[in-house]
C-alpha cells in the first residue's frame, strides 16, 4: 500500500506547522528517564535461637532431605518498569499438559528437526532439554500447518533460544500459503491457527531474499490467524535491506483475524536490521505494545515510500513501521531508545493512507531515537485520523 508522495510531504509540512503550535490538551510531553527495577535482596536464613544439636524425643539431627530445585526461567524480557494492564488475549497459555515435549533431558536431544516437526504438528509445545539455557540452531525454518488444528503454543519454558544462525527465517505461518493447506476459503481473515511464543528467545534469524508475500519477518512471518508474543526476546534478526514497504526484522505480520490485534506484551527488541522496522512491521495490522523494550534497532533502507526516484525505497521505523488503512497501534508501558532510521520515524513509522487510524501510547518513554530526514513528532511519524494520543510519556 502506497502513500502518494506529495501528499506526504504535504501532510509532513501541515503537521510540522501545528506542532510548532504547541501540544493539544490530549497530548503530554515530559522530561525524565526511565527508571529500571532492581531486585530486592533475599533474607538469610538462620538457625533459631537456643537450637540444640543434641538429639531430643522431638527433634531430630539428621535433616530431612531437600527436594530438588526445579529449573528456573532465566528469560527476563521486556520493560522491568512498565506496569500496563494486560487483558486476557495477552496473557500467557497454560502449558503444564504439553501435547509435544521436544527432548528427553539432555541437550542433545532438542533439535531442529525436533522443533519443525512439533511445530508442523500443531497444539501446545514445551521443551525438556536440562536445567540450563540451550540455543536450537535451526537447519530449516519450522512451518505452522493450517490444517493441523486450531493453535500453535511454542513454550522456551526461559530457557530456550531459537537460532536462524543468520542464514533463515526461523518461524512461518501463512494461511494463504497452498503449501500449508488452504483450511477456509477466505484464508486472509480466518480465525485459525493461533500462534503463541512465550518465554522465548528467537535470534540471528534472516529472511533476505524470501520475497513470497511481501517478504519481511527474520525471527517470525505471520499471515492470518492470531498472533501473540508474550514474554520473549528477539536480538540480532535481519530482514532485506532495502524496499519501500518491506520490514520487520524481528516479526511481520499480516491479514490478522477481524482486525484484532497482536498482542506483544513483557518482550524486548533489540539490535534488529531491516529495511524498514527493526523490531516490528505490519500493512493494514492493528498492535498492542505493553511493557516492552525496543533498543539499537536500525532501519537502513533509503528513498521512503513510495521511493524515491532513483532509489531502492525503505529506511523508516526503525522499532515499529506500520501502513495501511484502518488499524490501531496502542503502546503503553514501553521504552524505545537508541533506534536510528536513515529516514523517518526513528522510532515509529505509522501511516494511515486513508487517514482513519489512530495511535495511543501512555506511560512510556522515547528518547535518543534518530529520524534521518523527516518526523512530525520526536522520533515518530504519523499520519492518521488525528494526533496522536500522548499520556503520562516522555517523548524528545
């Protein structure tokens, strides 16, 4: 979807001109830097006073036997500080009965294969592959099948990082793909499958040169369904790097079901390299961003769109770039810091082409976020029904 040029340079100039105004009553700018929770230190434990190490008819020195630690979630994703409510279609998926366990316990027993195969299989997948982290190098991507039932559950349990090795998108799902089966006849706005990631990192995924629908998505390329990422890390993922309206490194989504949004709630973004959009990207997608962290993202293409003569196109949005029509882009709870666009929205890109979409962002800080040529808003811009809406957020 295309945004013809003079109307963006028009739009550009008339916003640029009611911002130097000054803010509506609607929309809050102020100064400050997030603050970062830290753990509160833990009690140490002591023997009560007077205890003796004499045996006693009601006191024994032998102590019982403790049980085993369970492994702990190492995953720790997000904004610390952000405290955005979330609703139940963010929430995380039960997942204590499994219908795949990929491994038996020991790390060599998680593999690509394993991971593909569960994953074209469908339901609700967990890993069991030792108490420590472990990195799945993937060998091929894994592929959600449509006709494989009505959810997809990928559980890292914190433990788990998925690796495309900066060879391959790690994570497909398009219900318009004949090859995954076609499952209604309206595959672009179908409810299922549902795909979920949670407690999850993906990493070095790439999907350069992957040109069927619209190419985009080095972690994950949803079309169709619902997607939800809850609790999960993406770092270091590319797509290509050039193209005006291509993107996502991380994700890029596509056809969601009615128009709901995705939900990506407590998950960080960093150091994503596409086009357009670093962390995520979407045509026609609404998005709801609570308490995520979105740092060092790059959108490297150059020429805007629609491009430029004379230019390949992309370089905007260098942690979200939305176009489309009518969606919405909720944010609250989030920090966005140090993503650099070479040329708009050096955080955000979101265009509205028939000017009825609408952006809110609360209780969120954009600092140090570089447009290269061209915003309307400190690190944003935006083109939609009206202003944005700003509460309680630091935007310079």
């Amino acid at each position: 979807m295309r945004t013809p040029r003079f109307w963006l340079v028009a739009a550009l100039v008339a916003a640029l001109g009611v911002a130097g105004c000054g803010s509506s009553p609607r929309t809050t700018f102020t100064s400050g830097t997030p603050q970062v929770a830290t753990a509160p230190s833990l009690p140490t434990a002591s023997a009560p006073a007077g205890a003796s190490a004499t045996p006693s008819a009601t006191a024994s020195a032998t102590p019982s036997p403790k049980p085993k630690p369970k492994p702990v979630a190492t995953l720790h994703a997000g904004n610390p500080s952000g405290h955005a409510s979330i609703p139940a279609a963010g929430r995380p998926v039960d997942t204590s009965h499994p219908d795949h366990v990929i491994g038996t316990g020991a790390p060599a027993s998680c593999t690509s294969a394993a991971v593909v195969k569960a994953v074209a299989a469908g339901g609700v997948i967990t890993f069991k592959c030792g108490p420590a982290p472990m990195t799945i190098t993937m060998t091929a991507t894994a592929k959600v099948r449509n006709d494989h039932g009505s959810r997809v559950v990928i559980d890292g349990g914190g433990l788990v990082t998925l690796s495309g090795a900066g060879k391959r998108r790690i994570l497909y799902m398009d219900t318009c793909d004949k090859a995954q089966v076609w499952t209604t006849s309206h595959c672009d706005n179908q409810s299922t499958p549902r795909l979920t990631v949670q407690n999850i990192t993906f990493t070095k995924g790439n999907s350069t040169g992957q040109t069927f629908e619209g190419g985009g998505g080095g972690a994950i390329f949803d079309r169709g369904g619902r997607l939800a990422v809850i609790n999960a890390r993406f770092a270091d993922n590319r797509c290509d790097p050039t193209g005006p309206d291509l993107g996502g490194a991380a994700i890029r989504a596509l056809s969601q079901y009615n128009n709901e949004p995705v939900y990506v709630v407590n998950s960080t973004f960093t150091d994503g390299v596409c086009s357009n959009g670093g962390g995520l990207s979407s045509i026609g997608v609404s998005w709801t961003v609570l308490n995520c962290l979105f740092t060092d993202n790059r959108a490297i293409g150059n020429g805007a769109n629609p491009a430029t003569s004379g230019t390949p196109g992309g370089g905007s949005g260098a942690a979200i770039y939305n176009d489309g029509d009518t969606y919405v882009l909720t944010i609250a709870g989030t920090v966005m810091t140090n993503n650099n666009a070479n040329e708009g929205g050096g955080a955000i890109f979101y265009v509205s082409n028939d000017r009825t979409g609408t952006m809110s962002i609360a209780n969120s800080t954009l600092t140090h976020n570089k447009s290269g040529k061209f915003q309307n808003y400190p690190g944003i811009f935006f083109l939609g029904a009206h202003a944005p809406t700003f509460t309680h957020s630091t935007i310079k």
